[in-house]
C-alpha cells in the first residue's frame, strides 16, 4: 500500500494527515469530522474564541466518551462471562446422566 498525504481541516485549520489507503483516509475524515463537531460544540457552548481552550476542552468530551464507552463494554463483558458460566452450569447438569436424556446431544463448541 501506498502512502498518500491527505489535508484535513480542524476548526478551521488545515493540517496534512499520512494515510495508507482509501480505507484510512475515509477512516482519518471520519475522525476528523468527529472532533471538528466536538471543538464547534464546545466553541458554541463556551462562548470562547481560544482555540487552545476549545480542543482541551473536546478532548475531555472525547475521553468522557470513550470511557462511557469502555465502561459499558466492560458491563457487556461480565453479563456475557455470566451468561456463559451459567450456560455451562445447566448444560453440565443437563448432561449429568446421559441416560436420563438419551435423544438430547451434548453441543460441541
């Protein structure tokens, strides 16, 4: 792959971006996007003209974002341990006595 330098624009400043491929530079645009609506957000929200000010400011709102997100993530992780330790419960209890169900297959992973 090929190494392409793209210009974004953040907050109304130009900077240029190395990507790899048409994937990443769609991927680096998103991005981009993503903290320019951030910075525009807080900008109206705060009233300041401080450029400096605005993207500390977005970057804090991104990090609360991503740590919502890791959270949550995390939650989803355990319920799903959960879920699996108590499939693995009832499935060992089912198959205690093969016998007792002798049309019912084990299900192998």
């Amino acid at each position: 792959m090929i190494d392409k330098i793209i210009e974004i624009e953040v907050y109304k400043r130009p900077y240029k971006i190395r990507v790899k491929g048409e994937e990443d530079e769609k991927y680096v645009n998103h991005l981009t996007a993503y903290v320019d609506q951030k910075m525009q957000e807080i900008a109206v929200k705060s009233k300041s003209t401080d450029a400096l000010k605005i993207a500390v400011l977005a970057l804090l709102n991104i990090a609360d974002d991503y740590f919502v997100c890791r959270r949550r993530l995390d939650q989803l992780d355990e319920a799903l341990g959960q879920m699996e330790t108590e499939f693995e419960s009832l499935e060992s209890r089912l198959f205690k006595d093969e016998n007792v169900y002798p049309n019912i297959e084990k299900a192998t992973s």
